[in-house]
C-alpha cells in the first residue's frame, strides 16, 4: 500500500521552490490522495490531481497557486474524487458544463434587446406619436438602468420589484404603466421562447403580495410645473419683466438649479470667462460641490447685472442681503395672473411654481430629445447610479451637459428642439 503524503500547511506549501533542473517539479501536499503543487522552472504553480478515471490516468488541473488557496485546491480535489465514485469524469463534466453554458448564453437575450424586438411590432400599434414616444420613455428610463443587461429569462420577482419600488409611491400612475409595459416585454419573451415560467412583473397574486394597492397609495404633492409646450411663453414673460427676483427666475430656468442654489449664489462662484458656476458642497443639498455650465445666454445676463455696493449676492435682496424663497414664489404668481388662465401644471392644473421648472426640464429631456437619462439628473445635482457606478464615472459630463443646456436655452427662446446627442467621451 502507497505511503500516505504528508498533509502540509499553507506555510510550507508557500515555501516550496523548484529544485533548478529543466523539468516541471511537483510536490505532494496531502489532504487528499493525488493532491500535487505543480512548479515550473520559471516558478509559476499550478494544482493538480493525478487519479485514476475508469481506465485511464488523469493529471487534473485544478487552477493557480495563489489565485486557489492550499485549502480551495482539497476542496475542489474532494470535489473530483466524489465525481469519479459515482463514475463521472470530472474532465468531461467540466467540458459539458462550459458548452452547455455557452450554448445557454448563446440562446439568452437581454431585457434590452427583448425590450427593442418587442417595441418594433407594439410601437407600429399606435397612431399617436406621444404615445410611442411614453412607452419607449418609461422603460428606457427604469427599466433599463436596473435590469437592462440581465438575461430575460433570468429575470425574477425581485428584478421587477427593483424596477418599481423606488418610484411606486412617488409616482405611481407611472410606475403602475411601466409595470404593465415590463410585463408586455417579459410576455413577448415568454412566447417567443426566450424565458418560461410566470410572468415575474404580473400584478394579481404575485405583486400585489409585496407592493402596495396603487388606489391605497397617498397622492404625493408635487411641485406644480410649466407644461412643456408653454415654456418658451412663460420664458418670454419672464424676460420682458425687470427686478433681481425676475432675473433669478429666468437665471432658474437657464440653468435649472434649486432655488436656495440660485438665491445663494455669490459672485466669486462665477467664472464668466470660462462658463462656469461651481456651486461649494455647504450650499448643495446632497453635500458635494456641483458644477453647473454655464450657456452663453446665462453669461450674457449675469454681464447685464448691476452689482450691489457692500453685497456679494449675484442676486440680492432690496437691502442687499439674499433674496427669499417667497420673492421668487410672488415674481411667479405675477406672472401667472398676468396671462388668461395662468400657467397650470399638466396634472394637478395648479398654478406653476418655481421649483417646478426642475421638472419641466426633466419631462423636455425625456420625452423631446435623446439626451442620456443620467446626464440630466447630474444637471438637476441628482445622486446617479450606485457607489460602485459613481466610483468609475470618469466626470460629471459638463462639457455634454453645456451642449444640453444651450439646447435647452434654444427651446426655452422657442427655437428648434435637440433630436440627435452625440455620446462622446464625459467631461
């Protein structure tokens, strides 16, 4: 009977070396019958476990020294041995897993790609093109970002309900649509043999069980916002208006800012040479410096301003210090009043606030241009993406998001829309 090899520990495995001669050494470690470190003469290593499979030797690669540790090498060698007992070769079982996987990955689509099949034949249903361009919106805009690189027929409960939940009770008239259009997508990939099983994004008896009723879901007060198609007019009102406050608000709508950013603003956070506000990270809401570009129309209004003795507010106040938050509040309901019927908000038909502006921006950008979701949101000073997202974003897009902004400038003076982005390299 063979002499048993001594079980060595991850110490002494650690301090094999090769012992100078031509050949490839191997050394026994123990722990499991078989069980080698392998050493080349240029001192790279490797596992092995030499057995016998049926009638023939095996030498068995079981991976790299020290990528697979002393104790993932007895592992994955137990592993073996137990595959051979019941009369499997290890060697083939891997072959067969890897072409079966491949072959897997080969037949699997994405939500992505299911999502665009799917569309080219729904889309062609409708005849109004606001109604193409929604269902497109939502799901580029959700959907995508959360589960849009994942096989569709891996796709779970869980993908689903980490599409809707973040949105469910802020928005959930869209977050109940979107459902429906996720399930459509999925259904499509059901028929066309992409996924089997139950439809994951079904409502009844499945996510009923863990969201909640949208009837049961309290109505969320937005910010009433300017309609889309009344902006450039509103805009018109505003720049044929005069005061500190009427040249915040216009400054608000060119650069979409908060209001307590723009009612703040001092003028060393100016460079007007280079188009630039850098607004510090004590005045941002999430604590982190933002920088806002700045379009040559916002460049040349911020020139036409007087500046205030003894007051550093780009902005002031009557009495030089920083304006309030109901200055502009009052500069809109003038506006409001001014014109027939006011300016209403699409959904709630209340009078437009200031801070609705911010989401009058983010409808243009979503549903009139193609702009990238995301580049929108770092305009609005939104947290993008995970930590792990954040960590790898080479900027934060300010030279794309000057072309946007000037885009938008243009839209607000009621000039040509943007259609086309050109995805070049983050500022």
């Amino acid at each position: 009977m063979p002499r048993k090899a001594r079980e060595l520990s991850a110490l002494e495995v650690k301090r094999l070396r090769h012992p100078g001669h031509d050949h490839n050494a191997t050394f026994a470690v123990g722990g499991v019958d078989g069980l080698l470190l392998q050493i080349t003469p240029a001192g790279a290593r490797s596992w092995i476990l030499r057995c016998n499979v049926g009638r023939k030797r095996r030498h068995i690669g079981l991976g790299g020294f020290p990528d697979v540790t002393l104790s993932g090498a007895r592992e994955r060698a137990r592993d073996a041995r137990e595959l051979i007992r019941q009369g499997i070769d290890p060697v083939e079982h891997k072959k067969a897993a890897r072409a079966a996987l491949e072959a897997a990955q080969k037949r699997g689509l994405t939500f992505s790609e299911a999502m665009e099949r799917f569309l080219k034949g729904k889309l062609a249903e409708f005849d109004n093109p606001k109604h193409r361009k929604q269902w497109r919106a939502t799901l580029d805009t959700y959907a995508v970002p959360a589960v849009g690189d994942m096989l569709v027929g891996d796709l779970q409960v869980a993908d689903v309900q980490r599409i809707l939940e973040p949105i469910w009770l802020e928005k959930n008239e869209t977050a109940s649509r979107l459902r429906g259009r996720v399930e459509a997508v999925l259904s499509w990939a059901t028929v066309a043999g992409h996924r089997s099983g139950d439809n994951p994004a079904r409502w009844k008896g499945n996510l009923d069980a863990i969201l909640p009723k949208p009837s049961k879901v309290s109505k969320v007060e937005h910010h009433p916002a300017l309609q889309i198609d009344d902006a450039s007019c509103w805009f018109k009102d505003v720049q044929e208006r005069s005061g500190f406050a009427t040249r915040a608000l216009e400054f608000k709508a060119m650069t979409c800012a908060r209001s307590g950013e723009i009612r703040g603003a001092v003028w060393s956070e100016m460079d007007l040479s280079s188009g630039m506000w850098i607004v510090p990270a004590s005045r941002m809401k999430a604590g982190k410096e933002h920088r806002v570009p700045l379009t040559v129309d916002a460049i040349e209004l911020l020139h036409g301003l007087a500046r205030m003795e003894n007051s550093d507010f780009v902005f002031p106040a009557p009495r030089g210090g920083m304006l309030s938050d109901a200055a502009l509040s009052a500069c809109m309901k003038r506006i409001n009043a001014a014109r027939s019927g006011g300016y209403l908000d699409r959904i709630s038909r209340r009078p437009a606030v200031p801070h609705g502006l911010r989401s009058t921006f983010r409808d243009w950008v979503s549903e009139r241009t193609e702009y990238p979701r995301e580049m929108a949101e770092i305009q609005l000073a939104h947290t993008v993406g995970s930590d792990v997202e954040r960590a790898y974003r080479r900027g934060d897009m300010i030279e794309r998001r000057r072309a946007m902004m000037e885009a938008w400038g243009r839209f607000l003076r009621g000039e040509s829309e943007a259609k086309v982005v050109q995805m070049g390299a983050a500022g």
